[in-house]
C-alpha cells in the first residue's frame, strides 16, 4: 500500500532477517526498493516452454543466472545480460526508471557482476546504485 508520505510501499526485505520483536524485518522507501530488485534477480525466471520457480507466478524472474560460466568478456553475453537487466526491471518494477547498466566479469573468473542504475520515480534525491553478483 502506498501512501503521501511513503510513495514506494512498505514490505519486508530480503534477504529475510528478524527485526527486534522477532517478527521478519521491513521497511519502506529506497531500502524496500533495493530489496525488490534483489528478489527478481534472485529468482530463476521462465525458459521457453517451462515456467520460472515461483508456482503461482511463473513468469516471474530473471534469468542471468544461464550467463553463469559464459565468456563474459565476450560483447554479446555482456549485451545479453544488459537486455535481460532491463527486460526485468522494466516489466516487474514500474516504480523506478533504470539508467545505464554495466556488466563486468567477476574477480573468479565464472560469475558477472551487475551494476545498474535506477531512479525512483518521483523521488527527487538521484540515481540510487544497485550491484548484483550472479553466481553459483
């Protein structure tokens, strides 16, 4: 539910921890945004005829995790995990307006680094960073 003073929700946040009163954290604003991003990352999205993890929305989701042990130097799979960064974003997070994003391979040499930027809409304090490791 969003309110006037409190724009993007409130929710819990991943990863999930328990607050003081033993109950799973939450929050609002950016904190709860980054949360929501790192989920659909985090989720393995649908491939072609099968559905993504999540049951009661298999569409949900991110495949990135396929580019894992590909040869991230290589211009297409940086292209492709860009494609797929925004593809995400902009169909499950209508809250935020994504910047440039960058893929870098990892110090291992088998995972990709992803550093994008967004910008939440109708927040006036800038481009908020977000960097997402996909890994085994």
């Amino acid at each position: 539910m969003t309110t006037a003073i409190e724009p993007f929700g409130h929710g819990i946040v991943c990863p999930f921890q328990r607050d003081s009163k033993g109950d799973f954290a939450h929050d609002a604003g950016r904190r709860l945004l980054a949360s929501d991003i790192g989920e659909l990352f985090g989720i393995l999205g649908p491939a072609g005829a099968t559905g993504g993890e999540v049951p009661w929305r298999m569409e949900l989701g991110s495949r990135l995790s396929v580019l894992r042990h590909r040869h991230v130097h290589s211009e297409m799979v940086r292209a492709t995990a860009e494609a797929m960064t925004a593809g995400v974003i902009q169909r499950w997070e209508p809250r935020v307006r994504l910047g440039p994003t960058a893929v870098e391979p990892g110090d291992d040499g088998v995972s990709i680094n992803v550093r994008l930027s967004y910008t939440p809409i109708g927040d006036r304090q800038g481009a908020v960073y977000y960097d997402y490791a996909v890994k085994e």
